[in-house]
C-alpha cells in the first residue's frame, strides 16, 4: 500500500489536495510515479458536470501523465521499473471488432475507462473511501496505477514534463490532420480553436505539407502563437464572420476545416469553409445537435468526427515523440505554464480565459 498526495474533486467546489491510499500492482498492472500532468479541456468537462451534478465523485482528474515505472504486477512484459512512460488513457483490448480492424480509439471495451465506475474493483481509497480514476487516470496524483495496454515505453532522453502532452493534446491534433482527415500535400485548411488540441493539428497540417494554414480564434494573442506552430494566417473571429475572412484569404473555400472547440455554431463554420468534396472535421467534444446545409452533401462535402486523432498509442506516441526530439513538431511552446499540485484549480481558471495554451502540473512540486 502507498500513500499519495492528490487532487481530489468532491463535488461542485474546487479539488482539494488529500492524502490518498493506493494498492501494490496486481496481476497486468503497472504504477507509474507521475512526473508531470498536462491539464486537458476535458477535464474542464469534468468540473463542469460535476458542478451541474451527473459527474460520479470523488474522483481525480488528469489523464496526460509522463512518468516513470515503480513497480509491474505479474506477468506485465512491455515496461520494468525505471522505463520512462507516456500514459494511454483509453487501454485498448485489442480483441473487440474495431480494435481486430485497426481503429484502436474506437475499442469498444476500453480496459479500466473508470475503474469503479464499470464495476472494476476501486484501486485508490481515502479513509476507506473508494476513489475514482478519472478518465481512467487520476494523473494529478503522486503515482498512478495503470493496464498495461494503459502504459508506452518511450525514450529515455525526452523530457517527460513535455512530452507528457503526447499523451492527449498532441495525439489528439496531430492525429486529427494525418490520421483521421490524412490531409494532403498542398491542399488548403483552417483551424478553429487554437488550444493545445488546435495548436496541434496546425501542426500536423504543416507536417503533412499544407499549403495555407488558417488559424482562427477569439483571442487575439493566439495569432502569434499558432504562427510558431506553421500557420500562415489568423482571423479573429470576434472581429466578424470568420467564413467570410477564411475565404478573402484563400481566395475561396478550403479542403478541410478542422473544430477544435465544441460548439455546433463553430461545426457549421467549419463545414461552410470547405469547398465541394472536401472534409470538416470535428475534434472538439460537441454536446448539442449541429445544423449544415443539406444540400451541400450533393457537392460531396464530409462532416467526419475524430476521436484521440485515430490513434494506436503504442505505434503513435513514440512516433510523435521522435518527432519532436527531431525539431520536426513544436512542444515547448505547448506548455504555457507549469504549476505545483496544489495550484491545480488555478490552472483551470487560466484554460478558461483562453490565454495558456497548455499548463503542466508537477505533483511533486
Ligand atoms: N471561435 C473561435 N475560437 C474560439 C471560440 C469561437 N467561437 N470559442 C472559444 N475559442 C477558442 C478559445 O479562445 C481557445 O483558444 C480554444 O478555442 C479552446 O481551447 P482550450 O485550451 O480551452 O481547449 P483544448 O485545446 O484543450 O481543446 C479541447 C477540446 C475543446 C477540443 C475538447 O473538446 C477535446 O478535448 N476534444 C477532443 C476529443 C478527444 O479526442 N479527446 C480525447 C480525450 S481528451
Ligand atoms: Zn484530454
């Protein structure tokens, strides 16, 4: 048994730092000592249902953990302690339907998705209490405890207070561009919403050869920002109709549109963006319905969803990480700032003004 410290969220109030019980390894299990977590919108998500009431508490957040292996459970063979690990925080089975056909973020019986919540016996206790692994993870903890398929090795000399973004933001965009919508060498595109998940798949745009890469936000400083990540252009979208100006710049419509937001009125500018047979893709967590001109789809137009940027982790992470050890993808300008545990909440207040692009917790700190 270990004692940690945690982020612990209760309810509608801010997550307070407790002393949290955790389990030894057992049989497939892996416990990571979290060096660093990356605070997703997500999690946001999170707060916010808890506030509003269906989120089941307790529970702690965080699920974009770099970290370095304790201890395995029995018969785990993939990490040992000491390897350095990026979490995966949908453990694909590998068996189920999707999984047999290549589309790993589409598993239908993700290991552990919550732990208690599916029924899986509680790993993590406070006083007796069981606690819930948010997202599966509970990354803004000292250690979390993780499947194996929940766990890539990746290389020892990259920074894991960096590339622990590769654990969802980073994956999540630079997957959505090359994976899901695999653009093209050439072709024309816009990015609505430039947080760490749209920063990124400005970036997997420039990797795959973009020609013109339309950055488009309400926050004026984010131009600049998006332009260190290759994007030729910025509208401001709370200076006017961003369709419009999208098309002044390209001089017409574009082969794809990327949401990266949440927000039906932002789908329907992404669809409205792209020219006939081209892709609006949706990245952003929408939680209403989205209304597009039928007609449109006589045109060939795609509205296509993406989910974790089609990734397979084991393949994806090391990948993307090689690629920003070879100065080929931007991370360092991800993480806006970092922030000890205790300062968790103020984190998320700095992802609702829309000025950071990614803060990093460091539970230790
Ligand atoms: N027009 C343009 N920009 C806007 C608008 C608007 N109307 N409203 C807000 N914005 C900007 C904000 O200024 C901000 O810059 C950006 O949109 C949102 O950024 P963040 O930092 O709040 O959010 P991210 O980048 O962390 O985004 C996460 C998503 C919002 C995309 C979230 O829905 C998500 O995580 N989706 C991915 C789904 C997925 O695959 N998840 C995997 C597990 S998390
Ligand atoms: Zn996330």
């Amino acid at each position: 048994m270990t004692t940690m410290q945690s982020a612990v969220l209760r309810g509608p109030d801010p997550m307070q730092v407790e002393s949290i019980d955790l389990g030894a390894p057992e049989a497939g299990e892996v416990l990571v000592r979290v060096v660093a977590c990356g605070v997703c919108h997500s999690d946001l998500h999170s707060i916010n249902r808890a506030k509003s009431g269906p989120l089941r508490t307790p529970v702690i957040l965080g699920h974009e953990v770099g970290g370095i292996v304790e201890e395995v459970g029995p018969g785990v063979t993939s990490v040992k302690a000491g390897d350095h690990v990026v979490v995966a925080f949908r453990p694909n089975c590998g068996q189920c339907y999707f999984c047999l056909r290549g589309d790993l973020a589409l598993c239908e019986r993700p290991d552990n998705p919550d732990r208690a919540a599916t029924g899986a016996r509680p790993r993590l206790h406070s006083s007796g209490e069981p606690v819930l692994q948010g997202v599966g993870v509970a990354g803004y903890s000292e250690y979390t405890l993780m499947p194996e398929r929940g766990v890539v090795k990746v290389r020892d000399d990259a920074p894991l207070d960096v590339v622990c973004l590769v654990g969802c933001g980073v994956t999540t965009g630079v997957g959505a561009a090359i994976n899901t919508a695999k653009v093209h060498a050439g072709s024309d595109v816009a990015v609505i919403g430039l947080g760490g998940v749209g920063l990124n798949i400005v970036q997997g745009a420039r990797l795959a050869g973009a020609r013109r890469i339309i950055a488009v936000d309400t926050v004026a400083s984010k131009g600049a920002l998006a332009a260190k990540f290759g994007a030729t252009d910025f509208v401001n979208a709370a200076e006017g109709d961003p369709v419009a100006a999208v098309q002044k710049i390209a001089g017409g419509y574009l082969d794809y549109a990327f949401e990266a937001i949440g927000l039906g009125v932002t789908v329907t500018q992404a669809f409205n963006m792209v020219r006939r047979g081209g892709t609006a893709v949706v990245v952003g967590v929408v939680g209403q319905d989205v209304t597009v001109p039928g007609l449109a789809f006589l045109g060939e137009k795609k509205l296509i969803g993406s989910f974790f940027g089609s990734a397979r982790p084991q393949y994806d992470i090391p990948r993307l990480i090689d690629l920003y050890m070879d100065g080929k993808i931007n991370l360092d300008d991800l993480v806006s700032k970092r922030r000890p545990l205790r300062e968790v909440n103020e984190a998320f207040a700095d992802m609702e003004t829309g000025e950071v692009a990614r803060s990093v917790i460091n539970p230790r700190g």
